[in-house]
C-alpha cells in the first residue's frame, strides 16, 4: 500500500507540486497552452499556509474512506490491488453532487468541468505515471512515496 | 449465521459488503419489495432525466457484486411479518425464511398530503425506480409542471425536468425553499438562479384543491391562485417504512427506534438507513435523516454490531446535503436556523456574504454545530469533520471564515490536546495517518 508522505520541516512553500500536478492532470500537458485555454488552474495536491508555515495536504488515501461511502453514485471506488481511491476509473459516473467534499475532512476533492459537466477531482496517485508527479517536480525531497504494509 | 437484511439500497447493500468482509462463512439474504436486478441510488433517479448519466449507471455496485460477496438476493419480496419468537421472516409471497440476525433497512415513503382528488391520474411521488418510470411515461401529454415542496428531492426534479424545456412551477408551504437545510440567504442564491432559468416558485403557499375530471388540469393555491397543471409530482418529504416494525411491536417513533449499537429493543433486530431515528448532536433531538453518506455509515456499522463487534455509532448529524443548480453550489451541515426557543446566549453566527458567495457558520458553545457554504464549498469536508468532533474552535474562530482555513490548522502539536483520536471521524484515526502526523509534526 502507497502513501503520499510529507516531511514538513524541508517545506519551503515553492508550490511546484502544484504546477506538477496541474500539469500532469492537464490534456496539454504544458502549463502555458493550459492557461491558452482559458482553464481555471485546478490542483489536487494543496500547499496551504499555516502560521505563515507551508502546509502540503494530500488525499490519504483512507482505509475506510468517508468519500466513498458518501458518494450516491459509487463511482468514488477503492482500488482492490493497489488501495488508490478514485472516482474515474468505474463503470459508475461521478454526477457532480459533491457529498464527497462535504464528508472528506482533509478537504483535498475539488470540482472541475469535464465535458461540459462538473465533477469532482482528486488525487488519482498519477495513474499514467510509475512516481506521482508532484514527488518528481519537489526540489526538496519534502513528498515522498512510502510503501507501507498493514 | 443466518443474516437477514430487508432493503437493498444504501444500508441494506453496504451492510452486506461489510458483514462479508468481516464473516466469510455468515448467510447473508438481502430481501427488497422493488422490482429491480440490481441495486441501484435512489439518489440518481432525478439525473436520469436531464441524461446526466445513462440508466446503466444508478447502479452503485458493480454487476458482479452479489456473486462477489456470496449474497443471496431476492427481489419482488415485501415482507410483512416479522415473528420474533419464532425468528422467521414471512413474504407477500408466502416465502418464509429464518433468522438468527435480522437488520431492517427498509429505508423511506413519500409523504403524501391529505387534498381533494389526490388520486386522478397523472398525479406522481418520487422515490423510487417505479416512480420515475410512470413520470418518464407521461411527460409527452404533460407541458405544466407543478412540484409540490421546494425540499431538495423537489428541486432536483424541478430542475431536471426545467432543463428538459417544461413549464415548471413550484409551491412550498414555508417562506423559503430548503427549508431544512437553508437560511432565509443561502435559500436566496439558490431560488434566484432558478428562478433565472425559467422556475417560478410560490412561497407560503400550499395546494387545496386540484382539479380535473381524469387526468389533472389545474391545482387550486390557499391564495386562490389557479394554476395550470397537466402533472403534479408531489415531494413533500418522506416518512419512514416503519410499519412492520410497529406491527411487530418494536419501539418506534418518528422513526425506529435504536441504541448507539443500532439495536432495536429486540436484541436479534438491528436497523440502518432512513427507518431509523437518532439522537442528532447539532439540534438535540431525536431525528430521522434521509442523507446517502448517513445510511451507507449507519450500515457499516449496524454489520459490525450483528456480528458482536460492539462498534458504537454516536456524533449523528441528521441533515446533510450539497447540491449543483447550474452555476451555484451549495453545501450544509446540522443546524442552521438558530429558533426562538432556544437559549440565545449560547449561540454566535459568523457569516460573510457577497455577491456570489455565502457563508454561514453556526457555533454553539464554541463548537461548530452548522454550516453553509455557497459557491466556495472546499472547506465542507473539515467544518463537517468538526461538527462531529465537538471540538472547541473558540482559538481559530477569528480564522473561521478565511478561505485558508483548512486541515492544516490542524496538522500541529496543540491538535493533540484535543485528544482527537478519541471520538473522530474514522478515517482520521487509522494508523498510517497517525504514523504521517508523527512524521509530519514530529509528535
């Protein structure tokens, strides 16, 4: 089982993270033509600021995770091998009703329009890629994957 | 074991999935009176009409689920006796089946007023696959729409049928539309946007009369008002299925009546879903909910108590929703409306508005017991999270309406005085997250 694992301390608030991720969830996958396309920069990887300190929060990827079980539609599914939650990877579609940003406590789901409809997005653990792209794009070895076994 | 849930949809199913992962050897039968193959959410029905989604997505489990989790599952099956002495269960049928564990998860009905010629055709509820069948059937001849109650069930069809081009008009009783799970301003952004895409509403109203000889032709306001109305869907609340629990003299009341083990008073018969009623903690009373995340919580739980795990369910909040009506997004949590009965001194409402945001937080004690958010709705997750912690917030309540107000105020040594791995929604208490904290904030 993956983690996403922070090391605080080396934060220093530089966002690239961010950038990656939008980057990397993007169809142009270059930030410029991004922004071209009059997109609204959508993340799913959040620095945010606490005590003028930065704070990275990632999805958890929780074991018993209350944005699957808030979801009306069951989209939001739990990866039986590799224990990644996602909600675009079913046979269920997400609907846009958005019980899975009421009831997820660490509040990194977001929403974006996807063809025309609103949907929610989270952090899929990169699913084309072997590393996250966010651990990549750190210049500090502050985002880490850990594998940790039960 | 021999495990008998009635219901499969929310409680019922997530019950199942549970008490399979934890019992392998356990017989689970799953009993529903709807003519359905597989489960599906109530809650996408409304979709269904705007082709949001397909027919082939309100199912939320996977087609191979029952012979996944080995369930045995009978459709077209009404209960309607319960014998507890005996602990045998007996169908419509005349199937009788045995018992050793009994869940009721028989969830909800429409409510439907007492009005005159409430039975002509082209009348309809909705809640259930049937029910938006029959609507489907009949929206050719149909061109007036009236929907009785602007509760979110209500808005939801209102809103799909508006988008589908028919004439939609809506009549609710209080002065506001949501009146649940709103203030007077978060109902506002809400009802101008509709009302912007061609809804009309009619507050403080309600329907004497319709009329018509067959089908209906036009309802009958209190103001008098004569509306024009080939159909009328009614959607003013729900009532829980509670009747065979009553007729099996269990305790009831608005709702079935339940410990903190979801155990009714017979020790064998556990209840989940909306059928139940519980102590909510935001408005001190006991209250059914009619909330998907709620029922889906209430049946895990309810699978480990069946099973002897003693898990107990407590910090319920009743009322919970978040909805999307073209641009405006809306979510709230617990108790909104402060009422006059209640002991002012007690309560403080921080709030900011502007032209397209909205927020509203309602705190008793110092603790977080409400919320609404309109159009920035990213911080639901934490503010719900903190409603059922019970924390008191009197050190961050200057901080509660910035829009950096997220979890990792709480990602710090001082969290720890909380004692928050006490009484936490579950996902914040496994041991990889504990173990990333001490990583993190070197506790």
């Amino acid at each position: 089982m993956k983690k996403l694992f922070i090391n605080l301390e080396r934060c220093f608030g530089c966002k690239r993270c961010e950038l990656a991720c939008i980057i990397e969830h993007s169809e142009e996958k270059n930030y410029a033509y991004y922004l071209l396309n009059q997109k609204e920069p959508k993340t799913r990887i959040f620095v945010e600021n606490y005590l003028n300190r930065p704070i990275p929060l990632v999805c958890h990827h929780c074991k018993d995770a209350l944005c699957i079980s808030a979801c009306i539609s069951g989209c939001m599914q739990k990866d039986e091998k590799t224990d990644i939650v996602r909600n675009d990877n079913s046979e269920q579609k997400c609907v846009g009703c958005w019980m899975c940003i009421l009831n997820c406590p660490f509040n990194v789901i977001d929403r974006e329009m996807k063809n025309d409809e609103l949907q929610a997005i989270k952090c899929d653990f990169c699913a084309n890629r072997e590393i996250p792209a966010c651990v990549e794009a750190c210049p500090n070895e502050v985002i880490s994957v850990i594998d940790i076994n039960e | 074991m021999n495990i008998l849930i009635i219901g499969a949809s929310a409680a019922g199913i997530s019950a199942a999935e549970t008490l399979r992962k934890l019992d392998k050897n356990c017989n689970i039968t799953i009993l529903t009176k709807e003519n359905c193959n597989r489960p599906y959410s109530k809650s996408l029905l409304a979709y269904l009409f705007s082709n949001r989604i397909d027919l082939n997505k309100i199912y939320f489990k996977p087609k191979n689920f029952f012979e996944k989790y080995n369930l045995t599952y009978f459709n077209n099956e009404e209960v309607i006796e319960i014998d507890r002495k005996n602990k045998f269960i007996k169908t419509k049928n005349n199937k009788k089946l045995n018992y050793d564990k009994l869940l009721l998860a028989t969830g909800s009905k429409s409510f439907i007023p007492e009005i005159n010629n409430i039975s002509l055709n082209n009348i309809f509820t909705f809640n259930e696959y049937q029910n938006y069948q029959d609507i489907k059937k009949n929206l050719n001849n149909a061109k007036n729409i009236v929907v009785l109650g602007a509760g979110f069930v209500g808005l939801e069809i209102a809103y799909a049928l508006n988008n589908l081009g028919f004439d939609v008009s809506i009549v609710e009783k209080c002065s506001q539309i949501l009146p649940n799970q709103m203030d007077n301003t978060g109902s506002y952004f809400i009802q101008k946007e509709l009302e912007n895409k061609g809804i009309k509403f009619f507050l403080n109203q309600s329907i004497i009369e319709i009329e018509g000889s067959k089908n209906i032709s036009n309802v009958i306001l209190s103001d008098k008002t004569r509306l024009k109305s080939n159909m009328l869907i009614i959607c003013s609340g729900v009532i829980p299925n509670k009747e065979i629990a009553k007729n099996a003299d269990l305790e009831t009341k608005k709702g079935l009546v339940v410990d903190e083990y979801l155990t009714t008073s017979d020790n064998n018969i556990y209840g989940a879903g909306d059928i139940i009623e519980l102590y909510d903690i935001t408005t001190k009373s006991s209250n059914c909910s009619g909330s998907w995340a709620n029922a889906v919580i209430q049946g895990q739980y309810a699978a480990y108590n069946i099973l002897g795990y003693k898990k107990r369910y407590k910090n319920f909040i009743a009322v919970q929703n978040s909805i999307q009506f073209y641009n405006v997004a809306a979510t709230s949590n617990g108790k909104v409306h402060i009422d006059l009965s209640d002991d002012q001194s007690n309560y403080e409402v921080l709030s900011i508005k502007e032209k397209n945001y909205y927020k509203k937080i309602v705190l008793r004690d110092n603790k977080i017991i409400g919320f609404i958010l309109i159009n920035k709705i990213n911080q639901a997750g934490l503010l719900s999270a903190l409603i059922k912690l019970q924390l008191d917030i009197s050190e961050y309540k200057e901080k509660l309406l910035y829009d950096d107000f997220t979890y990792s105020y709480f990602i710090d040594e001082k969290f720890e005085q909380y004692n928050a791995y006490a009484e936490i929604p579950d996902c914040w208490k496994y041991n990889e997250w504990y173990l990333e904290r001490k990583f993190c904030a070197g506790i």
